[in-house]
C-alpha cells in the first residue's frame, strides 16, 4: 500500500497539484471542449482511456479504473487507512472539484464526506472560520448530494453522525458543531423514534462538552445540556425504555442543580415541577412494567409445569408397554455359545495333513 501510495503520488497527485494541473482544471472547467484531465501522463503500464472531455461516464456512473480520478481516489482511500491523514485530505479535497466539474455526484458526496472526517482527524487545531468554511461546506455539500441527487439518505445520516462524534470530541468551541449536526438530523428527518430518542441525547452530551471559565462557568452549556437531556428521557419514556429515560433525567437533574438544597436551580423556579411530573411519569411506568413482567412470568411458569405433567403422564404410558429384549447384549437364558463351527483336527489327522499338501 505505501509504495503505491508514492507511486501515485509522484505520477498524479503531484502534477494535480502544480500550477499545470490547475489550469487545466480551469480549462476543462470554463472550456466546454478543452482537452480533459486524462491527458497527463498516466502510471506506468496504464493505458488511458483516450482523449476526452471527461473520464466520467455519465450513462454507467463510474470511472474506468486506469483514469487518474479513479488512482487518485485509490491514493486518498490508502493514505486513509495508513492514517495518513493530511494527504488523504488534500487529495479528497482535488478530488472533489473533479467530481464536481463531471457532475459525477456519487463520487462527489463521498469525496466531500471523507475529506470532512479526514479534516477532524487531524491533530492540527480547528478553528471556528476553518470550520465554517471548510467543514461545514463539505459536510453540506455531502449531505445534499446523498439526499437530493443520489437519494440515498442512509449515507448521509453516516456522514453527519461520524461528523457530530468527531466533532464532539474534540471539545471547546467544536462542540457546539455537533449539537449544530445533531439537531439537523432531526430536522431532516433521517431516523425514526428511537434514532431520535439517541441523537437527542448525544445534542445534550455534546453541549455538556462545553466547559465553562471561572467561578461562574461562563461559556458553559449546562442550560442547554439540562434541557436536550429532558427532551431525551422524555423521548425514551415514549418508547417505553424507562432504564434510558431515568438516566436522562438524573443527568438532568444533576445539571440544573435540582439535587442542592441552596436556592433555585440555575435561576428556573418552575423547572422543579416539570421535571418531578416527568419523574413521576417514569416512576408509573416502572411499576406498570414490573406489574406485566410479573404477570408474563407466572404465565411462564404454569405453562412450564403444564408441559412438565403432560410430559410426565406421557412417559408414564410408555411404561407400561412390553419392552423386547435386545440381540445384542446378553441374552436371559444365559450366555452364548462360542463353541467352533467345526471340529478341531489335530496334526495327525489324514484330512488335515491332505489340505496342508493341496498346492
């Protein structure tokens, strides 16, 4: 993989990147009938696929495997899972102004998702104009493509969740991103019930991310936090996952300081009664549940002691039939003879000296 990796580097990436490969770029993209990308010379033992305005074919919807744009998304993917993250960046980043000019849109959104996940791997510092313009361009670009021009929305819920975990980990400002992310999955609609349920909790955890400065935790987010945090228990008290929805709301609970015994939580004095309604609500199908579970277990139980009689009653029918002795073990009259078949002749007998002497 890594001699590869250098090998299309230095014959593609590498002129890609000069001053000869962006014009040409610019040429084929103002230049309806310029001469396309596949006139550079290829690697060695290639063949190209000819000279054209593209090396996209629009009626099958994929490249050739010997055209440089198809090398180069090979190169990106290698230096991908070689951790190779700066090179796998810039060249998702070549890549997707080529798909973009061939109007190739499945390769576009993948192109636009990978450079977004390679960007927040790097170790580099992201700040927030570099997120604006760079990450959330591309995870938008992605985004739409796999939605309106792909209709494959399934992608696009993977790249913005692998979108709102990276971005959340990477703590201060990039937190605010994620619950950004989180919250326009929820808007799109790309996950059912419980998928919301889950998306609204890592919003809360998200927010929770953000720590504050100083005494006051100023720049914090525990109001926000608190408050996703409550829309998620809510949500899992609707799914009836009562275990997920107590822990939402202890977690609600702790951030709004419901739990101290000085003042008012945060400066909310009606937040107290919303939240012991909702614990109240959990509490109810708590015991509604264990009611049921009870219920299903005695049930269990008499059908298990139902299935045991019958079971017992049907053995005890087989009983009583005769049973035949079997051939093989010993019979009850006694043992079996195991006498010879036939006479024992000694050395003396005629008869045995003439069948020695039969040859």
């Amino acid at each position: 993989m890594e001699r590869l990796s250098a090998t299309w580097n230095e014959h593609i990436a590498t002129r890609r990147r000069g001053l000869t490969g962006r014009i040409t770029s610019l040429t084929k993209r103002w230049t309806p009938f310029g001469s396309g990308r596949n006139s550079s010379s290829p690697v060695p033992g290639l063949q190209s696929p000819g000279a054209g305005n593209s090396n996209y074919d629009s009626l099958q919807g994929f490249y050739r495997p010997d055209a440089p744009e198809a090398l180069m998304r090979k190169l990106a993917d290698y230096a991908f899972m070689l951790r190779d993250w700066k090179l796998a960046q810039s060249t998702y980043d070549l890549l997707r102004q080529d798909y973009d000019n061939d109007k190739a849109w499945k390769y576009y959104a993948g192109a636009n998702e990978m450079a977004a996940i390679s960007m927040l791997l790097l170790s580099a510092p992201l700040n927030s104009k570099s997120r604006t313009e760079n990450l959330d361009r591309m995870l938008e670009a992605s985004v739409n493509s796999y939605v309106h021009r792909c209709i494959t929305p399934y992608y696009a819920l993977r790249s913005l969740v692998l979108g709102v975990e990276l971005l959340r980990v990477r703590g201060a400002g990039a937190t605010d991103d994620a619950a950004k992310w989180a919250m326009r999955i929820l808007e799109m609609g790309l996950v059912g019930p419980i998928g919301h349920a889950l998306l609204t909790e890592r919003a809360a955890a998200s927010y929770f991310g953000r720590k504050g400065v100083g005494s006051m935790n100023w720049g914090g987010r525990r109001r926000k936090a608190a408050f996703w945090a409550m829309l998620a228990s809510e949500d899992f008290l609707k799914l009836g996952k009562t275990t997920q929805a107590e822990k939402c709301l202890s977690e609600a609970i702790s951030l709004y300081g419901i739990d101290k015994e000085d003042g008012e939580p945060l400066g909310f004095s009606m937040i107290r009664g919303n939240i012991e309604e909702l614990g109240h609500a959990i509490a109810a199908a708590k015991a509604a549940q264990g009611r049921y579970g009870e219920h299903e277990r005695q049930e269990d139980e008499e059908q298990s002691q139902l299935q045991e009689q019958t079971v017992e009653e049907v053995s005890e029918q087989l009983d009583t039939r005769h049973r035949r002795h079997s051939s093989i073990g010993p019979a009850p009259f006694g043992p079996l003879d195991t006498a010879p078949l036939g006479p024992i002749r000694t050395k003396d007998d005629p008869l045995r000296a003439e069948y020695d002497n039969f040859e």
